[in-house]
C-alpha cells in the first residue's frame, strides 16, 4: 500500500532518518511479537471516571511565566505576554472514530470556549492523544495560531486555516514573535495507522523568551537526548515532563519516562522547576489512572528537596484546570 504523499517526509537520509522513516539513534525498536507479548500478558492497574469539569477561564495573558495543565500532554503556557498550547486535546477519546479506543476519564480542566487567545501551538508528534483533529480544527478556525510541528507532521493539516505552519527537524528553530521555538530529540515513534509508523518526526521543544527557557518534552523514553538538551540550554526555567503510561517497563521504557526516570531527567536538565504531564486522563498502558502521580509524590518525599517551598515546589503534580506561576530562577551564589 503506498501512503499519500502528505504523510511521508521526503527529506535525503540523516542520522534519524534512513531514506523511508525516521528512528531513535542508539535504540532497538520494539515490534509486533512484543506488543502480542504485551496483549497477551497484561496487568491492568484501576481507572475511573474522575468528577469535576473545566474550572475558571485562564487570564487573558500574564506578564511572567504561567503553566496550567488542562489535562494529559496539554499545557496552556503563558509566557511574557503569549499563549501557547501543547498537544491540544478537547476530545472524548483518543482515537480515530468516536466510539472507540482510549476514552478520557476526566474532562478537560479548561473549557476549550474559555482560552484565551491562542498565538502558537506546539505539536509532538502525531499519536491520536496528542494530534487531535476535531481540537485542531477548532483551534485553527476561532484562533488561527501559528502552528509549529515536527517533520511532515504539518503536511497533514495543512487545509486548515493557520496563521503559518512551520516543520522543524531536531535542533531547527524559527523565531516568532515574542519567542523562539527549538525542536529538541526525543525518543518515541509516529503513527496513525497500520502502514505509517515512524512516516514522520517526534520531538520536543525549548521555548525561549525573556521569561528565559521552557521545555516541553511530549512523549520520550530515557536517553542521552536530555543531557544534550542541558547543553545547548543550561538555564530551563521551566520543564513539563511525562510521567504515565510507563508499565510493563519492560515494553514502555523505551518510548514513555517512568515517574522515577522523569525525575531522574529532571535532574540532568538542570531545570529550576518542572510539571508533571502525560497521567490521570487516558487509559494508554498498564499503570493505574493514579499510580503515576502516587509513585511521583513518594519519591520526591524520598528525596528531601529543600528547594522550593510547599506552595512552589520545584518538580510539582497540578490537579486538571490547576495553574501556577513559575517563580523565577534564584541567582547563582557568587
């Protein structure tokens, strides 16, 4: 089956890309034997329909940095005047149709009606929990954002009506106004169907303005990525790291941060503060809807931060709807 021209990239081959699709440097891909294995061996942890729905309505922009978290990968930022949304997902389900598949277990924290204006969206990669069509469409038609996607993610929703869309291999950026977009490695896979897998480029991003530099990692196992990352960005004031769908271990490691592996990215980024994304909404792996945060919250008490305070902590778990502004980096002693 040939796949329609718009979901392939047609780039020449790289160190991620050898021609036909794109891959993790360094790391053995799973196949089809082992999500038979998976199948077959499953040991699904408790979920449930969680009650509440949107909260209040965000402020229209905030002068500082401001990060709510409205539910699984997406994030409102609001950065030194701007908003910009992560991997935007209003729908029921994550999933093709709307009948089946992953069902969110809790409603969005933010009412999609109740954003405020939105100047720049931030795509991943193009799993149904992170590309959502119907939220798209939505965004594109009331807000007209500046779309900013990894490699021939953009080309499959170029019919609709944004302000720009911009495809970035890892470590491109694009300067927009108010900020730069960095896309950053990450360790993960594409695809929507049966014939596209690894068509396109996953990816994170580093967002810089004068509010300093904000990581949003979308969906990524462990690796030499995030030293990287420290690198080339020393200073993150802000990193929002996923800490679900992580069991079996033995099959998700590769591709999804355990709450222990976020944490330990956490600590070799170098961030000031980070937020934990990727839990609590839809069923994807074998960990329970709460054993994510749970395992989170134990190991940070482990830990014995002194960072921070109660109210501020440095690596913090908001509810759905909940923000927070993110305090400052403190000074280097001199």
């Amino acid at each position: 089956m040939h796949l329609p021209k718009r979901a392939r990239y047609e780039g020449p081959p790289g160190d991620h890309f050898d021609g036909r699709r794109f891959f993790n440097p360094g790391l053995e891909e799973r196949g089809f034997r082992d999500f038979w294995r998976w199948m077959k061996t499953r040991d699904k942890g408790f979920w449930r329909d969680l009650p509440g729905g949107p909260g209040p309505a965000p402020p229209p922009s905030v002068p500082g940095l401001r990060v709510t978290w409205v539910g699984h990968s997406t994030v409102l930022l609001q950065v030194a005047g701007l908003n910009l949304l992560t991997d935007p997902i209003w729908s029921e389900r994550a999933s093709p149709v709307s009948w089946a598949g992953p069902r969110r277990h809790r409603a969005p924290g933010i009412a999609l009606d109740d954003l405020p204006p939105i100047d720049t969206l931030l795509l991943s990669h193009d799993h149904y929990d992170h590309l959502d069509r119907p939220t798209l469409r939505a965004l594109a038609k009331h807000h007209h954002p500046v779309l900013v996607t990894p490699l021939a993610v953009g080309k499959r929703l170029r019919r609709l009506p944004w302000s720009a869309i911009h495809e970035l291999d890892w470590w491109d950026e694009v300067s927009l106004p108010g900020s730069t977009v960095t896309a950053v490695p990450a360790r993960h896979f594409s695809g929507r169907g049966l014939f596209d897998r690894a068509r396109t480029l996953w990816a994170g991003y580093v967002v810089s303005s004068r509010e300093g530099d904000v990581y949003f990692a979308g969906d990524t196992g462990g690796g030499p990525h995030f030293a990287a990352i420290a690198r080339r960005f020393p200073a993150l004031r802000l990193a929002l790291l996923p800490i679900g769908a992580f069991r079996p271990r033995w099959f998700m490691g590769p591709v999804h941060l355990s709450p222990r592996d976020a944490l330990e990215a956490f600590e070799t980024l170098g961030a000031s503060t980070a937020v934990a994304i990727h839990h609590s909404t839809f069923e994807l792996a074998d960990d329970g809807q709460d054993e994510a945060p749970d395992e989170l919250r134990r190991l940070l008490a482990a830990r014995n931060d002194n960072r921070g305070t109660e109210a501020s902590p440095p690596f913090c778990i908001l509810g759905f709807g909940k923000g927070r502004d993110v305090p400052a980096p403190e000074p280097a002693p001199r």
